[in-house]
C-alpha cells in the first residue's frame, strides 16, 4: 500500500472522527498510531463523546465462566483442546443458574454466560439454564459460547437470552486463518450477521498485537464492525499463552489497546464498551485507563472461586484467587475513585 493513503496528518484525522465521518483507513490509522504528545488529545476527545453520548454510569456485567471444556484449537488460546496442562470443569444447568442466583444477590442487575464451545452444553441444556435464570430473575442474559447454528442461536433468543458476544478477532483473512484452524472467517460473519437478524443485542471485538497485525488491519476491522451495526465492542491486548503455538510472541501493549478503546468511542458514540480483564491483567490500572479513554462498562468475574485459575485463556489473569463478593468490591472502589458511577439498571444498549 503507498504511504500518501494515511498522509492525513493526526489533527486532520481527529477533525475527520469529529465530524462523524465514515470510518475510513486513511483516517483510521493516523490516530492508531499516534504519539506520545497527540494521544493525550485523543482520549479527551474520547472521553467527551462518551460523557455526552453515554454519560458518567459504568454498568456491570458478572462474568460466570461456566465450562472450559473447548473443542476448538485456535492458535492464542490457553483453553484450546490440545492444551493438556488445562484441568477442565463445566458447571452443570443447577450450578449456572445456582451462581446466576448468586450475581443476582450481589446486586448485578446483567450476567455473561461464557464458555469454550463445550458440546456438553447442547442447544436444549442452556436454554433450559436460560429459561430457568429468567423465570426467578429479571437479570439480562448475555452469552458468550462461540459459533453454533442459527436454529440453535433461535432458540436461545426464545428462551430469553438478551444480548451475544462473538469476537471477530481480526476481519484479515489471512491472519484469521492462522489463528483458527477450526474455523472460517467468513462464517464467523455469518454468525454474527445471524444474531444481529435475530435481534440480539451485539457484541463482538478484536485482539490488539496479534503477531503479524498492523494498524491497516485494525483500522479495517473497525470498518467492518461498523457495517456490520456492533452495539457492544470488546478489545484486549493479545497475551502470549506458554502452552500454545504462539508462546513467546509479543504481545499487545495497554497503549495500543487505549488508542483502539478511543478510536471506538469516536466511531461508534453510543456503543458499550468494556474496560476488558487482559487490559487489567498487564497493568493495575489499565482498566481505569480504558474507562478513561472511553470505555463504560466492566465484567466482574463471579465465577466460583474454585474455577477461576482454571480458566486462564491467558497467563497473568488477575482476580484468581478473589471472591466473587470481592471483586464486586473492588470494581466498586475503582469505578468511585475516577469519579464515575455505578450503572443502576441493566444497562441494554442504546438504539436511536
Ligand atoms: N490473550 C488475550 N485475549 C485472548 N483471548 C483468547 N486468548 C487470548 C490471549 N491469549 C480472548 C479472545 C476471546 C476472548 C474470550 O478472549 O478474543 O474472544
Ligand atoms: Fe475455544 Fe474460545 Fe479459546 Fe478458541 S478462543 S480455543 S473457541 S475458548
Ligand atoms: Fe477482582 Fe479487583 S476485580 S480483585
């Protein structure tokens, strides 16, 4: 690619994203790659349009990671099936909706049921755990399993099921390909188009400091996240796992994953976005950053505390050895101490 496409000086790309205009790559890129000196007037631009757009409140979602069990093998992850070092553990439907029960009583008011893609759990067994959750709570319901067929997506939505994250993790073909060897970039998309259809609120995102990502690859991944109308936008750095094929590839850093959280809250103004776990694991206050720089919602882990360590998609995981009634805590104190508030309602997602 020639370098007069991203020309754009950083003040022309900041008065581009501004103005609302199209995401496009040659504006993308100059403020993916920002200095030192320029980053600082992104996030205040960032953290203006969250302010106006989705005000001061975070609003919390309790993470219940309830199996590890994975039949996929994709290249970064700790709990990929030819990781043998993992022990695995699934939480059955009584102990999901026991701990549902349980985020309920903390005063969560929105639970993500997430997982490896764990065939234990057929369509019929977690609606049954969604129906159940529903039926002695008003807690939304957001899932996090990975791909299944859209009959199966259907009936989730019937039983009650809210919201769905899918991570695109990255639209490049090539590097998609490299990291799932299981899977098909464009039916990745395929899935994700099939839960937008059905009504679902949508979540997906991307790592940052994939080996072999550029900023044109992020910038163009934004794009698409665009087109394909994403209401909820994760992103994390990429951390290299010991016991997978990318051990000892660098990682991403908390600086390039800032500048991603801000460029986001520029294009997509009323969106969700989370202040992510990896954020928090490489630096003590990368989660404060990131609601900083833009981001306004938080997961709290409540998964029972004898799970935790066993779910570690990637080293350095922080809050293994806390409690659920901890964490909860402990966001608190942090979300208090940069002067912003606690959601007080179930936080869905703003449609205009
Ligand atoms: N580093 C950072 N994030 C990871 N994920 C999986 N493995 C890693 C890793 N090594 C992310 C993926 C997935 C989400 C649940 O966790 O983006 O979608
Ligand atoms: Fe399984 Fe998800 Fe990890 Fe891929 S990222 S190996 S699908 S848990
Ligand atoms: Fe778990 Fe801080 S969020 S200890």
């Amino acid at each position: 690619m020639s370098t007069e496409n991203f020309s754009l000086s950083f003040s022309e790309a900041l008065e581009k994203a501004g103005a609302g205009e199209k995401p496009a790559v040659d504006w993308l890129v100059p403020l993916l790659t920002c200095s030192r000196e320029d980053e600082s007037r992104l996030f205040g631009a960032a953290d203006k349009v969250r302010e106006a757009c989705v005000g001061k409140a975070v609003h919390l979602r309790g993470l219940i990671e309830f199996s590890n069990h994975c039949r996929k093998n994709c290249a970064y992850c700790g709990l990929r099936r030819d990781n043998l070092e993992v022990e695995r553990y699934r939480l059955e439907i009584d102990a999901l909706v026991q701990t549902a029960l349980e985020a309920k009583s903390l005063g969560y008011h929105s639970v993500v049921l997430q997982s490896g893609e764990d065939p234990w759990y057929t369509p019929e067994r977690l609606a049954e755990a969604i129906r159940e959750i529903k039926a002695k709570t008003e807690l939304a319901i957001t899932l996090s399993v990975g791909e299944r067929d859209e009959n199966t997506y259907r009936l989730w939505r019937e039983a009650g099921a809210d919201r769905f994250l899918l991570r695109i993790e990255t639209t490049d073909e090539e590097l998609f390909a490299r990291l799932h060897p299981d899977d098909d970039l464009s039916e990745r998309m395929d899935c994700l188009r099939s839960l937008k259809k059905l009504d679902y609120q949508l979540g997906s995102g991307v790592m940052v400091g994939l080996p072999g990502q550029t900023p044109e690859m992020l910038a163009k991944d934004i794009i698409w996240l665009k087109e394909l109308g994403a209401e909820m936008i994760g992103v994390g750095p990429f951390i290299s796992h010991p016991d997978t094929p990318l051990s000892g590839e660098k990682g991403g850093t908390v600086e390039q994953t800032l500048r991603l959280v801000a460029v986001l809250r520029l294009v997509f103004p009323y969106a969700h976005l989370p202040a992510t776990t990896a954020l928090g694991s490489l630096d003590d206050r990368g989660r404060e950053k990131a609601l900083e720089t833009g981001a306004n919602v938080m997961m709290p882990n409540v998964t029972p505390i004898d799970n935790r360590a066993k779910y570690q998609i990637y080293p350095g995981k922080i809050c293994l050895a806390d409690d659920a009634r901890h964490c909860r805590g402990c966001i608190e104190g942090r979300i208090k101490s940069i002067g912003r508030t606690m959601g007080t309602d179930r936080g869905d997602v703003h449609r205009k």
